[in-house]
C-alpha cells in the first residue's frame, strides 16, 4: 500500500511507514515498531490499524494479532489522552513505589488499566522501566519522572492537565 | 532526568564521556571519538579480534561469555549476509545502566557496533532499544543520522571501500526478547518466543545468517578496547574478568546511582562506602547481587567477595546484569520473593511449559503465602515446583525465575516460617499485592 491510497494515518506516519517496510532485509521485521507507533497516533490497535498494518506488510491480520498481543506495551482499546505507567518492581518498591501508585489510584479514582471518565488519564501498573537508581520511579506515555515520592503525585497530574487544556485552547 | 552519580573509587573508561555532551557528534570526536573505528578499519578483523580477546571482556547482559571468542565464532565465509545485534532490551529489574549510555553516548553504541561488524565481516548492524526507553531511541537515531551524514556509516564509511549500515528498532514491550533468540525472533517481526539451540546464532541467527549478538554496554565498551588496548583494558579488572564494568546500585542505599567500578572490586565496600551505605542507618539484610534473576545473597557472605563472574558465581549467585539491589532489614523477603516471582510469571512468553505453569503455580503459592494463608508443606512445594523448572526451559527465563526463588526460600526459611498459620506478616503493609 502507498500513501496516497486511502490510510487511516496522517500522511507523515503512512510516508514513514512506507520507508520502513523498505528498510530492511523483509518487510515484516517493521511489525512491531509499525504497531507501537500506530498506537501513538490513533490511540489503541483498533480493527481498522491493525487490517492496514496487515495489507502494508502482507501478511494476513491473524498474522499481526498474534504478534501484537504477545507485547505489554501494545493495546486493543484507548487509554488516557496520559498513560500514567507506576513501576511497582523490586527496587522501586524497596523504596515506596506502592505508597506512590497508592496515590496515583486515590487522586484518580482508578485502579490497574482504569481510564479516568474525561479520558484525560490511564493507570497503569507496570514492570521494571530501566530507571531502578532513581526509584521509584514511573512513566506519563514516554517520559520519565523520577526519584518521586507520594507528594509529587498532585503535581505531575497539575502538569499533564495544564498540557491538555494549553493544547486544547491552541484549537 | 536519570541523576549522574561520582565516586572517587570509580575508573571511569565506559562513562568517561557520561555528562560531556557526547550525543553531540562533534563534540564525541572532540573527545576522541571514532579515532577507534579508523584504527580498526586499518588493521583488520584478526587483529580486532585478537585485541578483544586478550582484553578478557566479557557479556555485559548475565551470561559473561567472552566477547572476543564469540566473534571468533563467526565463520569467515558464508552464503547469507552476516549480522550485528545489539541487545538494548535492557529489562532485568535493578538494571539501568543502559539508559545512560543511550542517553549520554550514543555514538560509543554506534562505534562499538561498526568495529563488531568490521571483526566478522557483516555489512549490517542492528540497535534494538526496549520500547519503553523511546527518549533514548530518538537520541540513538539523531546519532545514526549524523553518522551517516559524516560519511562514518552507509557506503566507503571513513572514505574505504567498505559498508556498513546500521538500522535502529524499537521493541514494545517485553522482557523475554532481551533472550537473544527471541530478540532476533522479535526483530523478524515475530511474537518473542526462544528459538532451541543449537544451532547458535554465530552460525544460524538473524533471517538464517550468522549473528553477533551483543549487549549495549558490551558493545559501547568496545572502542574503549581498542583504543587502550585489550591488554591493558585486561589489566583493570581481575583475572580472566577484564576492564570495568557499570554497576547500577539501587534499594535502600544512601547514594544510589550506576557507578563504574573495576571488575572484582568488593561488594560490601561498593555497598557501603560508593553507594554511602544502608539508608537511614538501618542494618543491612539481603543482597541481589546482579539483577533479580540472580540468587540472594547474606550480609556474611558479601565480606570477601570481588564482583566479577568467577567469585559471585563460586559463592552461590551471578554477577549477571550487574544489577546490585540493597534490601534492609525492614523488609520482608517473603513479599520481595513474591514480587520477583511475580515479574517472571507476568514475563514467562509461555513457550516451554516448566516456565509458564512454573512460575504461575509459584506466584500463587507465594501470593497465598504473604497473606498468611501457606501450611508448612508449600515452602517444600515451592522448592520442588523450582528445582522442576532448572535446565527444563529452551531460554534462561525459567532458570531467572527458579534461581532467585530457590535462595530466597533457603536463606530465609524463617521468614517464610512465621508467615505460616494465620500469622500476619510481620511487616505487612499493603492488604493486597498488587497482581500485575
């Protein structure tokens, strides 16, 4: 599939798709980045992202199911607009990362994969995230913040609503 | 912004250029860099290979296999193309020292990876990032651009005839592909199940050629190699354990941070005097020497032992990923096992049947246990269920999952004992564990 036919992604990410599946020895070792970042712009692995995928690599749907379920970070239905991720593993847990996701689930109202109702939040519990020196420490989509204690919690939830509403107010 | 950490035991050869601004790739040559990628390319692949030989550097992911004669391994001629895979899957919970080296110098990664490629003869080398760190996968793909824009990676690199390439990947999630079967498994745009071996992948690896595969900080040490010579690399460490490696020190210690300390230098003294020692002067309980995979050690028996593979291997546990996490006495080891059992059931890919029923029958076991619901007869259990995973598995993910449970439940016996009948945890917080 090109760009110019009919793709439910922007035209950025299809031209980027494009030159993916060309990049390497064959076209379906850009699966699984293809997948993470289809998710990054429509939200989740709907129906439709994953029949494009499918076409575009040629293989068949089941095809791509099957590997896009084997991985954590892949999704079928949205998350919020923030996806707050809180490492719970062994050494951000020595250092209180279950009084901090405790937090996290009060100040939110959700508990493990919930969605706040504006959309705006997910929680998630996850698996070491490769930053044990400065625990405990969590991700909001793809950043850091680190070295965090229950107290900082209102904060990073100021910060990500204060993006959303500048964003918001740009439209 | 992960914090830089110093020390005044640490020899800086890996992280010298940590906090310098070496992303920048002016600034990395400024530094010296990519004087080794000439050097290399003027020599030859025997002459790499004998210089990563005598430098003793071994794998920096756990195995701690000889780098040098893993490369040895790669036969000269071959009908497919050959392949360089870096391992930055970085996932082994206590381990972070990955993170820096993406953040801080991508450009060593890129290096390390083009002398790799020039010793076995491939064209194309591969940087496979974990998912999570995308942050640092920008960082590594602005670095390959620029390299690629100074004429150092693509056709005639450094203005020879030879090519190389390199192409930068992100996983989505998934501890099991940093195995390196699954990792190739995964970069073929396949779910990341272990591949059986042999055949190894220096002779059937990536899309059937023979593979290199190498972990980031290994990788992103080889120009250093090259650049002081393997002997005198050989020289900082101890005995057949050359140079220094990254260790990432977490838990409950005054200064945690990834300090880079010679090989075989002492655990306690690493403990107490570079991390600044236990935190709020409480007393040292457990240690996991190198990544939760690796199986606990006592405060007694950390005295004498030198960090290095041979000396953690002989006192019962694994230098592994070099992730060394503190565990205090307020700490109750009998949920710590819980939350290491738990990782690997939630990681178990459920290929092999020992390690996806393994460690789901040892999550439950000790999830009941925590709660005070355990009879005696289950501490046994859990040690049978364990002992039955070892060496049943294709890849190393059930041994991670069995070794560490096996220590926990043989050095701290007592602790799972006064769980037992209906008595509270003595250090319970938390009504529920959190079942990920």
């Amino acid at each position: 599939m090109k760009s110019e036919t009919m793709s439910i992604f922007s035209p950025q990410l299809a031209a980027r798709f494009d030159a993916l599946v060309e990049k390497y020895p064959v076209r379906r070792s850009a699966l699984v980045p293809m997948l993470l970042y289809a998710q990054d712009e429509i939200g989740y692995l709907s129906d439709a992202v994953i029949a494009e995928i499918a076409d575009r690599i040629g293989i068949t749907q089941l095809d791509v199911r099957n590997v896009a379920t084997y991985y954590s970070m892949l999704r079928f239905k949205p998350a919020g607009k923030y996806n707050v991720q809180v490492c719970t593993n062994i050494s951000c847990m020595l250092r209180g990362a279950y009084d901090l996701y405790e937090r996290f689930q009060d100040e939110l109202g959700i508990g493990h994969k919930g969605v706040t109702k504006d959309g705006l939040f997910s929680l998630e519990e996850v698996e070491c995230i490769g930053a044990c020196c400065w625990a405990p420490a969590i991700q909001v989509n793809y950043d850091f913040h680190d070295d965090l204690t229950p107290q900082h919690v209102t904060g990073i939830l100021e910060t990500y609503r204060g993006r959303a509403m500048a964003e918001g107010s740009k439209r | 912004m992960p914090r830089l950490v110093s020390h005044p035991d640490e020899v800086k050869v890996v992280s010298k250029r940590f906090g310098q601004g070496a992303a920048n790739i002016d600034r990395y040559i400024e530094l010296g860099g990519y004087e080794s990628t000439k050097k290399c390319l003027a020599q030859g692949p025997e002459w790499i290979i004998e210089e990563m030989k005598s430098s003793s550097l071994r794998g920096r992911g756990g195995a701690g296999f000889p780098t040098g004669l893993k490369w040895s391994f790669v036969p000269k001629q071959s009908a497919k193309p050959k392949y360089v895979l870096v391992n930055g899957d970085e996932s082994e919970p206590g381990t972070c020292k990955d993170h820096l080296i993406f953040l801080h110098d991508p450009h060593a990664v890129i290096e390390g990876t083009i002398i790799a490629g020039l010793a076995i003869g491939a064209k194309t080398g591969f940087i496979y990032l974990r998912g999570e760190y995308r942050y640092l996968l920008n960082i590594m793909e602005k670095a390959v651009a620029d390299a690629y824009a100074k004429g150092f990676l693509g056709k005639g690199i450094f203005g020879s005839d030879t090519e190389f390439q390199i192409i930068t990947q992100s996983g989505a999630g998934a501890y099991e592909v940093g195995e390196e079967s699954a990792l190739m498994e995964s970069l073929e745009g396949k779910r990341g199940v272990p591949r059986i071996k042999p055949p190894f992948p220096a002779v059937v690896g990536l899309y059937g050629g023979p593979t290199v595969i190498n972990n980031a900080e290994t990788i992103a040490t080889v120009p250093h190699v090259i650049a002081m010579g393997g002997a005198a690399f050989a020289a900082i460490g101890s005995p057949r354990n050359g140079g220094t490696r990254l260790f990432s020190i977490s838990g409950h210690v005054e200064r945690p941070g990834v300090y880079e300390l010679p090989m075989g230098f002492n655990l306690k003294k690493m403990i107490y005097e570079v991390a600044g020692g236990i935190r709020g002067g409480r007393t040292l309980k457990a240690v996991v020497p190198g990544g939760s995979s690796t199986p606990v050690l006592l405060p007694a028996e950390i005295e004498e032992l030198g960090m290095d593979f041979d000396q953690v291997g002989k006192a019962g546990s694994m230098l592994g990923s070099g992730g060394v996490v503190v565990i205090d006495d307020q700490t109750c080891m009998v949920e710590f096992a819980l939350r290491t059992i738990s990782f690997y059931q939630h990681e178990s890919c459920g290929w092999c049947i020992p390690c996806r029923e393994g460690t789901d029958w040892l999550k439950k076991s000790l999830t009941r246990f925590h709660a005070g619901y355990g009879v005696a007869k289950d501490i046994d259990n859990i040690q049978y269920l364990a002992e039955n995973m070892m060496g049943r598995t294709f890849c190393p993910l059930g041994d991670a999952a069995a070794m560490p449970t096996l220590g926990f439940v043989k050095k701290f016996r007592k602790e799972f004992e006064d769980h037992l009948n209906g008595k509270p945890c003595p250090f319970a917080k938390h009504v529920e564990l959190a079942v990920v």
